[in-house]
C-alpha cells in the first residue's frame, strides 16, 4: 500500500521542485520564523506577550508541508543554538 502525498503550496507553486528549490524553501522559512519571533505584541491582561513565531510556524507547515516545515524549524533551532 503506498502513501498518498498531499499537495501543498509550495509544490503546486513550484511542480518540480529540485534539492536546491527544496533547500531555499527550508532556509527561507528559517528566516521568515527568526524575523517573526522579533515581533511582539504586549496583551494588558498577561505579562508574557504574544509573538509573531507561532504564526511564522504555522504558516511554514500551511505552507511547505509536513516535512520541509520540520527541518525548517530544525535549522531555525540550529541556528539559535549556534547563536546566530
């Protein structure tokens, strides 16, 4: 029995998409989440404010899919964990 894979945005933007197409969905998402995550909104009824990086991981999965909106996230880790 074999896995039916459900389209996306970014393959029905991109029909086919090679590693390096991949690679710069990954890396763009990276990107869009770390400059999401510099984005706050301060809510009077709590002290911890609401950022904008629950959105930009959303939108990644929404966007790429399952897979690629993982190792998005994964690089995005990486690179906090490098200190970039």
């Amino acid at each position: 029995m074999s896995a039916v894979r459900t389209l996306t945005l970014a393959d029905t933007a991109l029909p086919r998409a090679g590693a390096l197409s991949n690679l710069a969905l990954i890396v763009g998402a990276s990107l869009v989440t770390a400059l999401a995550a510099q984005i706050e909104f301060r809510v009077p009824w709590s002290p911890v404010p609401i950022s904008g990086q629950t959105f930009a991981v959303l939108l990644a999965g929404a966007v790429l899919g399952a897979r690629r909106a993982f190792l998005a996230q994964l690089l995005y880790l990486a690179e906090g964990a490098a200190g970039v």
